[in-house]
C-alpha cells in the first residue's frame, strides 16, 4: 500500500519503487498469509507488460482461493478482468474466472 500511494498520490516512484521492492521480501516470512497475494497484485497493478500483468493477477486469485481471502479475490478479479477488456479477450473462453 505504501508504494502504491507513493507512486500514484505522492508522483514519487523511485521511494514507490523501494516500498515495492521491500514488500516482495515480507511473504516469505509470512508464508501462509495472504501478503504473497496482495504483493503479487500490486506488481500486476505496476506491470508493463500485459501477459505478466495477466499473470502476477492470476497469481493473486490463487493466493486469494489458498488463503480464503475473499477481498484478495475480489480485487484480483477485477484488475484482471480490467486486463482482459483492454487486451479485447472478453470471449465466453473467460467466464471459468468466476470458479476461482
């Protein structure tokens, strides 16, 4: 949270940068938390690249389903399929999101 606030609100990204950074080290400590989820999603949110975009959401939504953390899939679905929609895949092949 702190690096996507200093990135998006502050406009400061080389200390958003380092929150991020800092943030992907923390799961490992936490390991049956959902924490791996959210850093996961908050690298999606940043990620320049579409299909890792895609993935790093995906990976949130398995964390989400491990964890039983249903606002962690709540968010992970709906920057995933904001994806989606502007890659233009919106075909029936993505409706199996909603069994995760």
């Amino acid at each position: 949270m702190l690096g996507f606030m200093y990135g998006v609100v502050v406009g400061d990204w080389a200390i958003a940068s380092g929150w991020i950074a800092r943030a992907q080290h923390l799961p490992r400590v936490a390991v049956d938390s959902s924490e791996r989820g959210w850093v996961a999603l908050t690298l999606g949110m940043f990620e320049h690249d579409r299909s890792m975009k895609h993935r790093r959401f995906e990976e949130a939504l398995e964390v989400a389903a491990a964890t039983q953390d249903n606002n962690l899939a709540f968010a992970a679905l709906a920057y995933l399929g904001a994806t989606l929609v502007h890659a233009d895949r919106v075909g029936k092949e993505w409706c199996g999101l909603m069994s995760h």
